[in-house]
C-alpha cells in the first residue's frame, strides 16, 4: 500500500468547512494508501490550543486508522494582521522541521488556504518523483481583497506570485468550484484540474414531519461566526415580523451577536453556542429553512453547507451570491435572495410559504442530494488521477 500525506492548517476536533472536507477526504483514502495527516495543534475556530494538547510541542496519534501528526503553532485570531502573519509563519517553520526530520512519500496533498503555508509546502517539497497536489478551496489573495481584509498593495503583489508559484508547481489541482478551475487555467494550464466539491460523507436521516409549533418561519444558521458570514450584520437587518432566527456556532462575532441578542430582548433571536457535527445535524433538521449567508459575494467560493443540508433534506436560502445561486436553483435545493440586499432577503422571506416545507418537500432535496452530491462517485474520479 502506497504513502500519502495530507497537510492541512484545520483537522478535527477543529470545527468548520475545511476540517471536515479534509477529513473526509482522508477517511476515504484510507482503504487505498496508508494515509498520514500533518496538521497544527487544534486551536481554531478559538486561537488558543485545546486543552487535551496544551503544552505540547508535537502530538502523534492514530485517529479511525489514519495517523494524525500535530506540529507547534503559534495560534491566534488577533485582528492584527501582522500577529496573523507571524501564526501562519510559525506553522510554515514547524512543517519546514517536519519535513527535515520525517521521510515525506511520494504523494502529498496540501491544502490551500492559508497562501503561505500551501506555498511553504510546495517550495519545499518539490521534486521530479513526487506528486504534489493541491486542494484549494477559496482563490487567495483575491478572496482577501474581496473580503476588505487585504488592500491591493506590495504585500498583495507578492501574494499572487506565490500564488502564481503554486498553481504552477502543482502535479494536480482540486478546485472547489469551477470559478477556481476557471481561475487557474487563465494562469497555467500546467496541472491537470479536478473539480472536487465538498460533499460530505454522512448519514442521511429519515425525514419525518416537523411540529408545527409555531406559526413563524423559523430560520436557522449554523456554522462560523465570522466576518465573512455576516450573522451579525444579518441579525440587525431582518425583519422579524414573521420570523424567529435561531444561531449555533461560534467565532470572532459571537460576543457582539450575544451582546445585540442581550440588548433586544423582544426580538425572536436564540444563540445556542457551538455543538459537535453529529449532533448539530440532530438539531438543525427541525428548522424551517436554513439560511447561508456571506456578507460580500466571493468569486470561486460555494459553501459546503449546501452540499450537507441538502443531503439532510434541510431547505435553503442562499444570500451569498456566485456559483452556489447557481446550484441551488439547478438543484431545487430552497430559496435565493440577491447578495447584499437585505431588503430582497427580507422580501424572499415573507414569501416563504411554511406549509409547503413538508416531508415530502423535504425528501426531495434529500434525492437530489443523493443523486447529484454523491461523496463516493467522486473519490473514485479522484483516486483515477492520484
């Protein structure tokens, strides 16, 4: 059985988009390569290293037959963007001793995002026999001057390049979405392109019928408290008339989301705190609608959410603009709001008929999910050109 390594900045316990793909992602290689995951000690979404690894420099175990290797970070979520700059420069010196004191196979998968550390890994880890392939899942710098967290600049003149520098030092690259394959070969047409959406692996529940226990459209959100989701901005902006707005989660918004929840106490707004996938699924199936924002529209960005509610048979209402408009309309998967209109979203929402969100409403978006998002066909394409 061959070697592969997996390099990512986000692996479980760590909850989010990235930890899960990446993790299924190498669950699902697993029976083919003997799979080994470098990673940081888990310290995200909160910036401080979890407590089962506190004080440790390094930590190896084996997690569902995979080797988990967890090297020194320096962690943070500061707003400052030079303590950001010197916590992904840590874990590029920590995976540089890494890759000095370990025998690195053949085929190695790296994850990009963060810019550096996908640039670290492929500087460093070029070779003739080796094949490195690259997992990007959002187009950086790009996506940071779209978000208002990088200015175009000398600092962003030098991202690209490195940017530039990955793409084409890769052996193959697996996009997202096909705004980042597009991206790409408008740069090099160097790698072989794979369009690898983030389709979970998880347990369909059986639908049943949800109490209808109260008469308002009752919307939730799961996930990141981010900048880039907006759910704050989102909770000062709707109309609650008809609606209770239901949040888990957590990151950099969450004291101001308590805070505004604290303060207006007559609105239908309840914060949950952050749970486990599993049983999040649990919880979240008895909504009405989930709603997946993204404060500015972000080209090559579509939220692994869609893929995962629709396999729950979870309706949607999308208000994040670009390709996932495009899958939710071509997939029946819910509603569409226009990005950043929150007068459009607000509009959309009362017309949302409540009864119609029944279980065979629900059991459809469940087929199409089966049917078009399927996990298995997909790494199977994948494993063909590793």
């Amino acid at each position: 059985m061959q070697d592969l390594m997996i390099i990512t900045s986000y692996y479980p316990p760590e909850i989010g988009a990235a930890s899960n793909r990446i993790c299924h992602l190498a669950e699902g290689l697993k029976n083919d390569y003997k799979v080994k995951v470098v990673t940081p000690l888990s310290n995200y979404p909160t910036g401080k290293i979890f407590a089962e690894y506190k004080g440790e420099i390094k930590n190896t175990s084996i997690e569902a037959g995979i080797e988990v290797n967890r090297i020194w970070i320096y962690p943070s979520v500061s707003k400052n963007k030079i303590v950001r700059l010197f916590a992904m420069l840590s874990y590029s010196l920590s995976l540089i001793w890494f890759f000095l004191w370990n025998n690195i196979p053949n085929k190695v998968i790296i994850q990009s995002p963060p810019l550096l550390v996908s640039f670290t890994c492929m500087l460093f880890l070029r070779s003739k026999k080796r094949k490195l392939i690259l997992n990007v899942s959002d187009l950086w710098p790009s996506a940071g001057f779209e978000l208002g967290a990088l200015k175009k600049s000398i600092g962003y003149s030098v991202l690209k390049k490195l940017e530039h520098f990955n793409y084409k030092n890769a052996t193959l690259v697996m996009g997202q979405s096909n705004e980042i394959l597009t991206h790409i070969k408008k740069i090099t047409t160097e790698p072989k392109l794979f369009l690898y959406r983030n389709y979970p692996n998880i347990d369909s529940p059986e639908i049943t019928e949800q109490s209808k226990s109260s008469q308002k459209l009752r919307i939730v959100y799961a996930g990141l408290l981010g900048v880039a989701q907006g759910v704050f901005k989102l909770c000062n902006e709707l109309d609650y008339s008809n609606i209770e707005f239901h949040i888990y989660g957590s990151g950099t918004e969450e004291e101001s989301i308590k805070e505004y929840i604290a303060s207006n106490s007559d609105l239908p707004i309840y914060y949950y705190g952050r749970l486990d996938r599993k049983s999040l699924h649990k919880e979240i199936v008895v909504y009405d609608v989930a709603i997946i924002p993204l404060l500015n529209r972000i080209y090559g960005s579509v939220p692994s959410k869609i893929f995962e509610y629709a396999k729950l048979g979870l309706p949607m209402l999308y208000f994040g603009g670009g390709e996932g408009e495009t899958i939710i309309s071509n997939y029946d998967l819910g509603w569409i709001a226009k990005s950043g209109d929150y007068n459009n979203l607000n509009s959309v929402l009362k017309s949302i008929n409540k009864d119609i969100i029944d279980v065979k409403f629900r059991q459809a978006i469940k087929k199409n999910a089966s049917k078009h998002f399927n996990f298995n066909i997909q790494l199977d394409a994948l494993k063909e050109l590793l």
